[in-house]
C-alpha cells in the first residue's frame, strides 16, 4: 500500500459542504468545516494517530494537527 493511512484532509466550502479524505477516497461529510475536522481527527485517532490537514477551497493547506499518539514535532505549535 502507499500514502498515508493516519492522515486525513478536509476541504470544500459553505455552499457545497466539507468532506474528509484518505488517500483520495471521501470517508465522511459534513455541513460544517468544524464538524469535518472533528469526525477527521477521530478517525485518526480510531486508526492509532497521525495528521488531519485542513484545506482552503483553492487546495492550499491553512492548517495542519497531529492527533496523539502521532510523530508530534517538538516545535511548540503557537497557531492554536
């Protein structure tokens, strides 16, 4: 297998809703960018940990969050 099993991306806007991928397949969908990101990081934390990237509709990553038990880095993350 490749890519990443433990990361999980969230994109889409208001109009259309949010959805979770992995590796390309859509896993869930949500009204909210909130919700998204929550049912995200709980199907990396049910998959043993990893990282959840939050996308903007033009595809750029706004943010990113290693859910536990991660690789977290030791850099102090001052975005939250």
């Amino acid at each position: 297998m490749s890519g990443n099993q433990n990361r999980r991306d969230v994109s889409g806007n208001r109009r259309d809703g949010y959805k979770v991928t992995s590796q390309g397949k859509v896993t869930d969908t949500a009204s909210t960018q909130k919700e998204a990101e929550a049912r995200a990081k709980a199907q990396v934390s049910d998959a043993g940990g990893g990282q959840v990237y939050i996308h903007r509709p033009d595809g750029k990553i706004r943010d990113a969050d290693t859910v536990h038990p991660g690789n977290e880095s030791p850099v102090r993350d001052t975005k939250h």
